[in-house]
C-alpha cells in the first residue's frame, strides 16, 4: 500500500464568484521513503496540492488516501488528531511559537501527543542535536537566525514520529548556506531514518537534491520525473 | 502546558497587558473598599440599633407594640425568666418598663419614653451605660434619672437639675414624679437622645406601689448567628408572648441591608461589566495579531477545544492577576482601617440624624469576595468567548499564509 495516493483529485476555489481551478484531477502515488519536490510555477496549485495532502484544506472532489486512509472523509477534529500523528509541517516562515525557547517548541507537538515527560526530553534533546543546535535549546526564535528557526522546525515536524513530512518552501527565507545546510538535515534524517519529505517549492537547490521532480502547471501535473 | 503557554503569551505585549491588568487592580480594589465602606457604614448602623435600644430579640405582650398601654405587660415574669435561663444560646437579659410620657422642666416640655430598667442587667445588654458624657450612669441614691443630650438642651437641663415625669398609672391616673438628673448620654441617633430617658425599677416600683410591670425583656444571644435559631425557638415556647428578633423590631433596617448587599454586587457587576470590554478587546487585538500561529497550530495537531481553553485561560489570566491582587489590597486596606474606623465627624450632626456613627469600621463578609470572585471568572469567561471563537473558526490552510 503506498503511503500517499491521490485520486481524481480538484479543488476549485470560488473566490469572489469567479471560480479558480486551482487542481485538476491530480492523480498521484508516493512511497513510503521519497525524497520528493512539487515544483511550478506561483500559481501552479503546489500550495494547494500540498494543503489536501496534508488535510488542510478539503478537495473539490477526488481522494487523498495516507496509508489507505480517506482523509477528505474524517471529521474536522479528529483530521486535527491525524494530523498530529502522521503528518510534520515545516513552513516557509518558520512559524515557531516565538514565546517558547527551541526546546519548547519541540517538545510541545509531544506534549500535544501526550508523550512522557522523560522520553520528551530525550527526543528533543536529541532532535537538536541531530539538527545541530544543541548548544541553542533554550533560545528563544528571535535570538536565532533563519537558518537555525527553520531547523528547530525541522526537529519539531519529526519530533512526533510523523509517516512523513510536508515542507511548503522551507529554503524560500534562507541564504544559500543556511538553505544547503538544512537540505542536508534533511537528506540524513530521509536516509538514515527512512523520513518521507515532500517539498513544495521552485529552489534549484532543493530540486537538485530530491530524487523525484513533480512539477505542476495551471493545477495539473506536467511531469513527474525520478532523478539520480 | 496551557497555562505556561498563556501565561507567556500574557506577556508578548507588555504595555497592553500591564494597562488591562492595571485597571483591573484599580477598579477591583476601589470597588471592594467602597464596598467595605457601605457594609461597614451599615453594619455600623445596626450594630448601634442593636446596642442602644434593640438588643437581638425582645418579648412583649402581643398587644403591647401597638398600643404601648401600661396594663399591657409580660405576667408570669418568673416562669419565663427560667425558661430564659435555661436557653443556652442566650447570654443575658434584661427585663424593662415601658412607660410613654412627657418630662416636665422649667423651662419646657417633651413627650419621652420612659425606661425603668436594672441598671446591672442592663449594662449587659445594651451601651447607654458607655454613652453617658455627663455625670455618671446611676448612683444608690432614689430617684436618679439618665436623660439623653439632646433632650437635656431641649429642657436646658444640667446634672443635678430636677425634671418632673408624668405618665398614666395601673389605675389610668396621671402619675408625676421629680427626678434628679444623674446622667447625660449621647448616642449616634439624635432622636433616640431626645425621646428616650432611664429610671431605676426600684423608683418605678416606690412610685406605682405594686410589682412592677415589665413591658419588655431584651436579650442577648451568644452570636448573632443564633439570632434566628433562638427566636424560633422562644416563639414555640412562648406562644402566648409576641418574640421577635431585631430584624422584625426595626425592619426597615434588615430590609435596607438585604437591598445593601444587592446594590453593592450590582456595583462590583458595573465595574466588571466594564473591564469585560476593555479585556475583550485585549483578547481580540492579540488573537488577530496571532492568526497564523493559531493556524499553525491547528495545523501541526492542537485541538480546537484546547486552542478555546488557551484563550479563556489567558482572559482568566488578565483578569485575576489584577482582580486577586485588588482584591487582596481592597481586603488589606478594609482590615487596616477598620483598627482605627473612619473617622467621619465633620458630618456628624447629620449622620446622627440617621442613627449613624460617626467613626466608621469598614468591613465586608467573606460571602461577598466569593461572589466576587465568581463574577470575575464569569467576565473572563463572557470576555474570551468571541475571541475564542474567532480563533477556532480559523481555517489553517488560510491563516497560516496570513501576514500581519
């Protein structure tokens, strides 16, 4: 069973009554352990595509199945609930609580979960660690530069064992080194955990460095490409 | 986890918080001190009833309060003394005669209620023994009489000077009597001073010949939480007696306390009803500029129903760090004067005209912060509702890509 299937899938938006076919039946299999980039064009529908995946927003009609599940078809808080046990979430603007230091914003996804106090402390200690800010986990965001926020987001996406993980344009806000030394954090965590990650973006630097190229245009797929 | 997350979340915008909390602390602690002062002045006021004249519960003939005739007293006194006697929620009492009448000077005349009383008992149930500025409070001598000041200036009587008593005897004959004025008191009810004097039984007994008629007896019961208890308890025993507690004697003054304590909850509800909108826009203001960390975290797995607590807990917050320390203050600042009492003499001429002290002892019943605490948490609750909901209604996909 693949980890993601996406069926027949349209989201129309019918914004001020002019309606936007935003997605156009989006048909779509990821496995379990990709490395994978939704790329196009503003406007393509990444954003979108990757929202239904990530059940936050609801499709036109068509199915997104995670691990055989309908999740158009689960109810709103019980969607929330799913969420928090299978999908991370890295944004392009960080989005890290800014009144919580790096461990905090860490461990409070756990907390969500109701992980144990001591295994909390351990994973992110650990988490930090492997993303390299071990010596910044009571720093709160503002004391940490983009590159440094956005990998605590990282820790904090993979932080509650997620099936896999959905970046909406992780390296937008960085410079080129902090973007290559979060794509490499990345890379690991794919290659030695086995982490799914899909990324929507349009970085070269994060395109050279997926296996497989999804890109989209005027909400359809225009090709989907595996690369070495 | 909640709590800790709203309590930093409290302090984002310091200055905005700090000036809601502010007006809390201000207007809680004012409101509770105002308060404190009214119970105070009123409990102050009753206490006074209660000391001068009152006493907790009165037994009288059952005709003798309306029509207030001689003839009208309490027969078989020794049998309900040791009734009485054997309550053991009663303190003390004193037994009196009543006798409407007029006092005669040189100079003037003015109709008076005559009280014969035994002085001992007496100074164990009410104050007037504790009120007296001139002369003494009775001496062995016959004859004495205590007047009141007002009274005394009225007749232009002094210590000493002789003022004649008449009033109606057993037999309906005008009876007149000098007596000698051994006492002046001052009470905080000018009319009381002006219509109300004290003899001795012994005296009123010489006079009429025969066993004094007793009118009244007032008691005192052990605390006043007892009051009811023992009238009720009285009122079955002594069915053929009229008992009543001081409530039912001056109802207008258990009447205007219940309205008190209605007034002073809807004045605490007005400062409340108040700071309900300025918190409410405090919450509103911070969830707007939090639209897409809600949607954030709506989006990594917080539930809704925890996302509403949050808010309502950091309302709470706002509220009760400066309701609880106003409250706090107001209750410091009501022990701290009632030591001492306000001291509120310059208006003493026409607080005296109401029966009123003139050093007030602010005070306010526990009852009273209970309920103002619960209207507290019901403001932070009606003040974080919408702005709650705002928050819980946000769609994740939308307000993460909210930018402000």
């Amino acid at each position: 069973m693949p980890l993601i299937e996406i069926i027949s899938l349209n989201k129309i938006y019918d914004k001020t009554k002019v309606p936007v076919h935003a997605l156009k039946d989006i048909n779509l299999t990821i496995e379990k352990g990709e490395f994978v980039a939704i790329v196009g064009p503003s406007g393509s529908g990444k954003t979108t595509l990757l929202n239904m995946i990530g059940g936050l927003d609801s499709p036109t009609n068509g199915k997104v199945l995670i691990n055989g599940i309908n999740i158009s078809k689960i109810k709103s808080d019980e969607l929330i609930d799913f969420r928090l046990k299978n999908i991370g979430f890295v944004f392009q603007s960080f989005n890290l609580i800014p009144v919580l230091t790096a461990k905090e914003n860490v461990e409070f996804i756990m907390l969500l979960q109701g992980v144990t106090k001591s295994e909390r402390e351990k994973r992110t200690i650990e988490l930090l660690n492997a993303v390299g800010l071990g010596d910044k986990i009571d720093s709160r965001p503002y004391e940490l530069s983009g590159g440094q926020q956005q990998r605590v987001a990282v820790a904090r996406a993979i932080a509650s064992h997620p099936s896999f993980v959905l970046a909406d344009e992780p390296t937008a806000n960085l410079d080129s080194t902090s973007a290559e030394g979060l794509l490499d954090i990345m890379k690991e965590l794919n290659q030695k955990l086995g982490m799914t990650f899909i990324f929507a973006t349009h970085d070269n630097k994060v395109i050279r460095r997926v296996r497989r190229v999804i890109t989209l245009e005027d909400g359809k797929i225009k090709s989907d490409v595996f690369q070495n | 986890m909640l709590i800790k997350l709203a309590w930093k979340n409290i302090w984002r915008n310091k200055k905005r918080s700090i000036i809601i909390i502010l007006a809390a602390f201000f207007g809680i602690w004012g409101g509770v001190l105002t308060n404190g002062i009214f119970v105070g002045m009123w409990e102050t006021t009753i206490e006074a009833a209660i000391s001068r004249e009152l006493s907790h519960i009165q037994i009288h003939h059952v005709k003798f309060r309306d029509e207030r005739l001689i003839t009208q007293f309490i027969s078989e006194i020794n049998t309900i003394e040791k009734i009485l006697q054997s309550n053991p929620y009663i303190q003390n009492y004193s037994v009196r005669s009543i006798l409407e009448g007029i006092a005669l000077s040189p100079s003037s005349v003015n109709g008076v209620k005559i009280f014969a009383i035994d002085p001992n008992k007496e100074k164990l149930i009410t104050s007037i023994h504790q009120k007296v500025i001139e002369g003494v409070y009775f001496s062995n001598k016959g004859y004495e009489i205590l007047i009141g000041q007002k009274l005394a200036q009225k007749l232009k009587l002094k210590l000493n000077s002789k003022v004649v008593l008449s009033f109606q005897g057993m037999d309906n004959n005008l009876i007149s009597t000098a007596f000698r004025v051994i006492g002046i008191f001052k009470t905080e009810s000018k009319i009381f001073d002006e219509t109300n004097v004290f003899i001795k039984h012994n005296d009123l007994q010489s006079i009429l010949g025969t066993n004094i008629p007793i009118h009244e007896i007032a008691i005192r019961v052990s605390s006043t939480d007892l009051i009811d208890t023992t009238t009720k308890i009285l009122k079955s025993e002594l069915n053929n007696l009229s008992v009543q507690s001081w409530k039912e004697l001056a109802p207008e003054l258990s009447l205007t306390s219940g309205f008190l304590y209605l007034e002073l909850n809807i004045f605490m509800g007005i400062i409340l009803f108040a700071l309900l909108f300025g918190i409410s826009n405090t919450m509103m203001m911070s969830v707007f500029e939090r639209i897409r960390e809600f949607g954030v975290l709506i989006a990594i797995g917080m539930k809704k129903i925890k996302l509403f607590l949050l808010i309502i807990i950091e309302s709470l917050i706002l509220l009760f760090s400066g309701g609880l320390t106003g409250t706090l203050s107001g209750f410091l600042t009501i022990e701290l004067l009632s030591r001492k009492g306000i001291d509120l003499s310059i208006f003493e001429e026409g607080m005296a005209a109401y029966g009123m002290s003139a050093i007030l002892y602010p005070t306010l019943p526990f009852n009273m912060y209970i309920s103002l605490f619960i209207m507290m948490l019901v403001t932070s609750i009606i003040a974080s509702i919408s702005p709650a909901i705002k928050a819980i209604r946000l769609k994740p996909a939308e307000a993460i890509r909210t930018y402000l």
